[in-house]
C-alpha cells in the first residue's frame, strides 16, 4: 500500500466575486452549481478553445456534500488553482465518467503536466494583465485571487519595503521573464506605486509605461466611482461598462482593490449605495 494518488489534478475555488444570473433569473453570488468558494477540480483542456471551457468536478450546492457531478464551465469563474494529488476514489470515478460521445475525457497524464496547467492559469492571471503583456488588455484578475504583484502594490502603500520573494539571478534583469518571477512581479507593483505620484523616477523604461498605465486606469475608475453612486445597475449595465471596469457587491463583502476597477455596492433596490475604486 502506497500514497500514490490515482491521478494528479488541479483545484481552484469558485471566486467570491461571481456573481451570476441562475435559476430564480436573479443575480446571486456563486454560480448556478456552485456556491462561492467552493472547490473544483480544474480537468485538462479538451476543445482547441485555448482552456476557457474545461470539465470540472465538484460538489452541486444544496446537495450537502453529497452531490458530486462534473460539467462543462467556464474557468473565468475559478481563483488559485493548485496542484493537487487525486486520492478520492469518488472524484476519480465523477472525472472519468463517460462524455455524451461515449468517449473518456483526459486526465492530467503526469504531476508535471498539472502543474504546467497551474503555472498558465497564473500567468494568464496574474502576469499578462499586470505587465501590459497584450494589446488585448483582457480581463484583471478577481479579487480573491492571490497576486504577488497587488501584494507589493500594498505593501508599497504601507510603507514596507521587504520583497519576500528570493532574488531571482537565472533571468536578465528587465526580462520579461525576470518580471515574470514572484520576485520580479512583486517588485513591479511596489516601484509603480511608490512612484505613483513621479514615474519619472522609475529608470526602467518598462516599469515607467506600467505605472504611468496604472496612473491612466486609476484615474478613470475614480471618475466612474464618483459617477456611479445613486445609478442602478440596469442603468450602468445600459452604458456597456464592461466586468474589467465595474463590478457590483452585495452585503458586507470586502474585496481587495484592483488598479482601474470599481467595486460597487448595490442596495436591495439594485441600486448603488458606495464605491470603492483601485
Ligand atoms: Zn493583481
């Protein structure tokens, strides 16, 4: 008897910033499946649609841990997907479950492959967006994602200056890949916030257009949250202001602040009684 797994998978959480239209036809928190939090399995890719659809494994709400089913999602619902070894013989059996073809859908074929599956998402989440590495500005991440380049933003507005983050010597400094590294990303968001007010001060050419960027979609968001407040969401929803700039909050939910958006609180009116705008 060993502690091999059956197989090796990826987990992420339903992020506590969904907020999706579900049977009642309301909005609500969490998604029709799945309350907000709740742990999924994250299967490989499938369709040649680069991931954004995935099979997941997770436990359907109101089913008090009962009710394991697998479906077809959308994986810009998911936050912090990690590595993780597959011991369940219950969730093992829910991912190997036929598809309507008859056919097996794949599992991770090695530890490395998941983990490759867990180092993209946080690219794509945390990196492309942060360092402006597109002309497609694309969505930022959700709040409750974990993102070393917020951490150094914050930690630059409480006045700490310590990067945990070992010092990265295997990548040239300037690098896309060296601002890639935890280090490096914590590093980007620190400089560009300590020098919010001077980008000038900034030598790297790179860091200098990221900051004077954040500086541009700060600003705007100050604007939409000053506007917003008293308007309701099928107003604002009207004007076409998308998810990468306003995002509506209900109840004492606290999110973390993110550069250009606004965060906005609704009434049972539907209505917004505050903002708050990174
Ligand atoms: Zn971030």
């Amino acid at each position: 008897m060993t502690d091999e797994p059956l197989t090796w998978g990826v987990v992420a959480n339903v992020s506590l910033d969904v907020f999706t239209h579900q049977e009642t036809g309301v909005k609500r928190p969490g998604t029709r499946h799945f309350v907000p939090g709740a742990k999924v399995w994250v299967l490989p890719v499938s369709w040649g649609d680069g991931g954004q659809q995935r099979f997941v494994v997770g436990m359907r709400r109101g089913t008090g841990g009962r009710g394991l089913i697998r479906l077809v999602m959308n994986t810009d619902f998911f936050v912090n997907h990690r590595l993780k070894p597959v011991h369940s013989p219950a969730v093992h059996a829910a991912m190997g479950q036929p598809r309507d073809d008859g056919r097996t859908p794949r599992l991770y074929e090695s530890r490395d492959e998941a983990q490759r599956s867990v180092d993209s998402a946080k690219w794509v989440r945390t990196r492309v967006n942060h360092l402006g590495l597109t002309d497609d500005p694309g969505l930022m991440h959700h709040a409750d994602e974990t993102c070393v380049f917020c951490d150094g933003r914050d930690a630059a507005r409480g006045g700490s200056d310590v990067n945990p983050y070992p010092a990265v010597t295997e990548h040239a400094a300037g690098s896309v890949d060296f601002w890639g590294t935890d280090h490096g990303l914590w590093r980007c968001g620190w400089l560009t916030e300590t020098h919010q007010r001077d980008p000038g001060r900034i030598g790297d050419l790179g860091v200098r257009h990221l900051a004077l960027q954040r500086r541009r979609v700060r600003r705007s968001a100050g604007t939409l949250a000053r506007t917003a407040v008293g308007r309701t969401v099928a107003e604002l929803e009207a004007d076409g202001i998308g998810r990468n700039r306003l995002r509506f909050v209900r109840g004492d939910y606290q999110p973390r602040l993110l550069d250009g958006v606004v965060h906005a609180w609704l009434d049972d009116e539907n209505r917004v009684v505050r903002t708050q705008s990174g």
